[in-house]
C-alpha cells in the first residue's frame, strides 16, 4: 500500500521536490540513529582517554574521526536548515555524552572498591565448592575464623605462636616469627586493649589444583599501642578499624578433622607438642598438621587495598596449577599457593638474616651464588624493617630448562627499613614503602620426592632437622643441602625491573610468564598518586579533621567519587597505607609530580613532607631533571 501510494507521489511532482519530503519524514529516523552513533562515539572518546583520563595520552581520535563524518553527511545530504539543526543537536550531545562518560570513569577506581565490611550475598565460586563439598558447614567455619583471628591477637601481642602453630602455614608461621626479630631489633611492643570482631564472612572461593581456598573477609576494630623504646618516634597506636582477608587452604572433598578446638594429632591423636616452632608435626607419627589434609589451614593474610588491588588473572586458580603441574612434572598434591608460601618463608627469612647480619639464617636453600651476593650491613651495624609484612605474592614465570624447573615468585612487601648504629635507630625510609622482587627458585626435572622442607629447617634427603649454620651439608646423610635434586632452592632475587630482562632474556624456555605491568594493573597513575599523597599528609602521624578536609578536596579536584572513598580514608587515618609506585619509570615520574603539586597545596610543605618526598625521590630513582 505504502509503495503504491509513494509511485503516486512520485508522478506528480518533480524529483528532487520528492526526494526533500522523503528526508524530512526520515529526519526522526536519522535523528534517533545519530543520537545511538554519538553516545558510542562520546563513550569510547572519553574511555579511550580523551577527556583527560591521567593513564594514557590521546587515543581519543576514533571517536572525533566518527562524529565529523557523521556531521559532513549530514550537512550534504539533509536539506537546509535541518542540517545545521541535526548537526548542532549532535555536536551539543557529544560534548555533554562525553563529559558524563568521563566523569564516570574518573570516578571508578580501584580505591573506591574497598569494602565496608557487609556480608557478601553471594560469594563467587560458592556454588561449584559446594558441589565438591556437601558437608560444608559454614557456621563452624566462621566460628574457627573469629577463634583463629581472637587466638592470633593473643600470640602476636605475648609473641607466642604455640598455641596457633597448628592451624597457620609455614609462610604465615614466617611471617610473624621475622615480625618478632624485627620487634627485637627495634625493642617494640604491641600491646592491645580491645579487640572487637564487627563481621566475619565469605568473600570468594577459589580452587588451587587439588585444594580449595576460602577467602574469608574479618571486620574488625583493635585498640592498640605499638611502642619502641630504641626510637619512640616509630610510635603508633589508637582504635582502627578494618577489613582484612584471611585465606584458608584444605583439600577438596576431605573429611574435616578438628585442629582448632582439639589439640591432638589429626592423624593418629596423640597430643601435639607445646611448642612445635617451624614444624607443625605430630612426634608420634610425622603428620604435618598444617598440610590441608585435614583441617582448614590459615595460608595467608591480605590487607583490603591489596586484596581489591590485585589483578584477578594472577591469583592462584585450578587453571593455572594443573599448567604448571604438567609442566614441572609435579605430582598431583601441587598447588600455587604451596609454592608461593614457601618463596615466602624464604623469603622472609634472608630479610632476617640481612637485619641480624647473620648470613647462617639463610645458607642451607640457597644457591651459592645468590648468597655470595647478598649485601650483609657492616659490622656491628643493623637494618630493622619496621612494620614489615607481605602485600601480595605470585607465581609469575615457569621456567621448562633442559634439567631443570625454575619458578618466578614476585613477593610484594611492604616495610620501613632503619638503621642500628651504636643503639641510635636512623631510618633509612620515612614511611612504609612496598617494593616489589622476584625470587628464582630450582630444581632438577626429574627430582626425587621430599622428605623434609628446608625452609622449615628439616633435610629433604632424610628429613633429619637442620640447624641455621654456614656448613651445607647434612650432619646426618651428608648430602648437600641446596642440592637442586629434591627441593626447591633460591637462585635467583631481582627487582622487579630487573626481572623484565631476565623475562626477555629467557624467553624461550618460559612456558608461563606474566609481564611485570601486569602486577599492578588495577592501579592507575592517579591511584598511585592519591594513595601516596594521603600518606604524606599522615607522615607528621597525624590526619585530623583538617587533613581530611584536604583530601577530600583533592579527592573531588582528581575526579574520585568523595563518598565511596570514606574506608580508603578511614585506611589512611589509621596509618594503614604504604608507599606504591609501578615499575615503569615515566609512570613514576608522573606520580611523583602529582605528589609534589599536591603537598605544596597543602598549606606549607611540613618538614617531614619534604623529607618524605626527597625519600621517595632516591628511593624510586625518579629523575626529576627529565
Ligand atoms: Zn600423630
Ligand atoms: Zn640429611
């Protein structure tokens, strides 16, 4: 019908006549269609960086290139005046679509993501854990994790691990024993008057090979004094509050045998030593408590902005561990995680031979090399790193040699090193600083199976203990104990720019392999920059009413949504942030320069703020001359 009334139209009037009344009854149509083409086009000119995004420079021009096309034909082929009308409603719409868009995407960041402490509905992954494991119960899981975090206060406040050695890893074990060294170091003590769990929940289950791990988020407030008698300047203390993450590590489908109300062997029941140190082991029948197989295993502890900080792709994952399982030619038992607590505890414990210079701590797992080349302070002379613990540590590289396996493990800490000289304490940092290396650790291809950890001071040729000492060989079956031939033995440590060409260098046998920029994807330039801002405003140890004024201020100026960064403000209030930079060194300059703008419009640069930024300076080779 419509066709034959339009032949008609046609007929009686002159072409071109026809051709302008057809467009006019399209005008609607084009309208609607151009209105699509610009909100695209607004929103990948603005996501591209366009608008003044900080990461990356242009990349916009797509989005401009589209709309003036869209413009020219429309001024051709529209008839006047619709075609200035059409293109001035659409050069109106983008410059607004593009604006919103921007505005938008400035204020997503990663620093708003911190969590406020509610219970997750549904925590990732929950569904297919079930599945494996239909005797969950979730309320005695919680109860042992309020239980843990309550017994963990108490031993991290008296310095006693024995009475929650059977429950935490090895790594974790690490963690709080190099703490205690260092608390020694600086004559610290942390006392604690309140201890109040707001909320415990289920935040995401992953699986890791043969394992699951829960990832369970505590919601708490501690009132505490963190004193040291050698340097009270070091001194902190308040009430905070915060949520952290606690992973807890078991095998898939395992009957639970209790290890957190009963004190027995989960194996054979004889009741476990009192002070079981680095080795969590039944002396009746050699069970390690801590191994997954039977209860739930407290594998690590993450603070909020490293765990949302962190780039999902690198976690450890069932994916991830059956490649690298297949790789290395590992039995089935293994699992990223694993090996990530044991670089470390390795880890962990060359810093502790550096403080205490005392180069036996670290001798029987590493490789000669590596520990012919390891600085040791002058004699007589200490290096403390105050406030030490692990950000986050991954799997990043898998070597397949002729002979051997290496695997790359970029270990993220955090910490403020001081120097003790003749019982004065100097800092050599004038914050916490978190810096980022990756540890090489080896072994032969066809390794014979373990029958000890090094790193838990036990022979893995005869499982005999071992003793910190500069002679390598086992006392008992006098083999080597850095051998390569049954345990993984450190041979390599490396800042993380250095690792980029190790990772180059080697690129033919690195079957798996993440690029350094990977490990802090989530943070862009301007994350970086508030995050260290903020902790130069609290440098002075205090962020009052008028230090929060300045940074939400800054936080509106940079874009950020001011409401959602209230727990990343609460982290900074109580003096929760560390120091971040990338590795890349133009990023860092940017960084830097945010940083310097944004102290010197902080009323007048306080001592300690220009200290602070000339340490940051030297400390991160920034060139400022560039
Ligand atoms: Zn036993
Ligand atoms: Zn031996």
């Amino acid at each position: 019908m419509a066709h034959h009334i339009d032949a008609g139209a046609e007929f009686h009037h002159p072409p071109e006549e026809t051709m302008k009344q057809l467009r006019k009854s399209h005008i609607p149509i084009i309208l609607a269609v151009a209105a699509a083409m610009v909100i695209t086009a607004a929103a990948v000119y603005a996501r591209a960086g366009g608008a003044g995004d900080f990461d990356s420079g242009g990349g916009g021009d797509d989005g401009i290139g589209f709309i003036i096309q869209i413009i020219l034909w429309i001024v051709m082929e529209l008839p006047f005046p619709w075609n200035l009308i059409v293109s001035g409603i659409i050069i109106v719409a983008f410059v607004i679509g593009s604006k919103m868009t921007a505005k938008k995407a400035k204020a997503r960041t990663i620093l708003n993501r911190l969590p406020t402490g509610d219970t997750v509905k549904k925590a990732p992954g929950r569904d297919a854990f079930m599945k494996n494991n239909p005797d969950f119960n979730e309320e005695v899981f919680l109860g042992n994790v309020r239980d843990a975090f309550m017994k963990i206060q108490k031993a991290w406040e008296t310095q006693n691990l024995s009475g929650v050695r059977k429950f935490i890893s090895d790594g974790v074990y690490q963690r709080f024993n190099t703490q205690f060294v260092m608390m020694g170091l600086l004559r610290q003590k942390n006392t604690m008057s309140r201890v109040d769990i707001k909320n415990v929940y289920i935040d995401r289950i992953d699986s890791d090979g043969l394992y699951d791990i829960i990832q369970a988020a505590v919601h708490a407030s501690i009132t505490e004094s963190f004193t040291s008698e050698l340097d009270p300047s070091l001194n902190t203390g308040g009430t905070e509050e915060f949520v952290e993450y606690w992973s807890f590590l078991k095998k898939r489908g395992r009957p639970r045998t209790d290890i957190y109300q009963s004190d027995s062997c989960p194996n054979c029941g004889t009741p476990l030593p009192k002070d079981m140190g680095e080795v969590s082991k039944c002396v009746s029948c050699g069970t390690l408590t801590n191994s997954g197989e039977y209860d739930w295993v407290l594998s690590e502890i993450t603070q909020a902005d490293d765990y949302v900080g962190a780039n999902p792709k690198l976690g450890a994952s069932a994916g991830l561990t059956e490649k690298v399982r297949r790789l290395i030619d590992e039995n089935e038992d293994f699992a990223v995680q694993l090996v990530e607590d044991k670089a470390s505890n390795g880890y962990l414990q060359m810093l502790t031979a550096q403080a205490l210079g005392d180069p036996a701590v670290m001798r029987r797992f590493v490789s000669d090399e590596v520990f012919n080349s390891m600085p040791m302070p002058e004699p007589g002379a200490r290096v403390a790193y105050n406030r030490l613990y692990l950000n986050d540590v991954y799997l990043v590289g898998v070597a397949v040699e002729e002979d051997k396996n290496v695997l790359a493990v970029a270990v993220k800490a955090s910490c403020q090193r001081v120097k003790i000289d003749g019982g004065k304490a100097v800092k050599l940092d004038q914050a916490v600083m978190s810096r980022t290396e990756v540890i090489l650790m080896s072994r032969d291809r066809k390794a014979g199976a373990s029958k000890g950890s090094l790193y838990a001071h036990s022979c893995p040729s005869c499982g005999a203990p071992v003793e910190n000492s500069l002679s390598i060989n086992c006392a008992y079956c006098g083999n080597p104990f850095n051998s390569t031939a049954s345990e993984w033995i450190i041979t390599g440590v490396m800042p993380m720019e250095r690792y980029e060409e190790y990772r180059r260098g080697n690129a033919d046998s690195l079957a798996y392999q993440v690029k350094a920029s990977q490990v802090d994807r989530l943070y862009d330039v301007r994350d970086f920059a508030f995050n260290n801002v903020m902790l130069v405003i609290a440098a002075d140890g205090v962020f009052g009413d008028e230090e929060l004024r300045f940074a939400e201020d800054l936080a509106k100026k940079w874009g950020y949504d001011r409401e959602k960064l209230q727990p990343f403000f609460q982290m900074a209030r109580n003096g929760r942030l560390s120091l971040r930079m990338p590795d890349d060194p133009k990023k860092r300059l940017k960084i830097f320069r945010m940083m310097e703008k944004a102290a010197e419009a902080d009323r007048a640069l306080s001592p300690e703020e220009r200290l602070l930024l000339e340490n940051v300076r030297t400390e991160f080779k920034i060139d400022t001359a560039a």
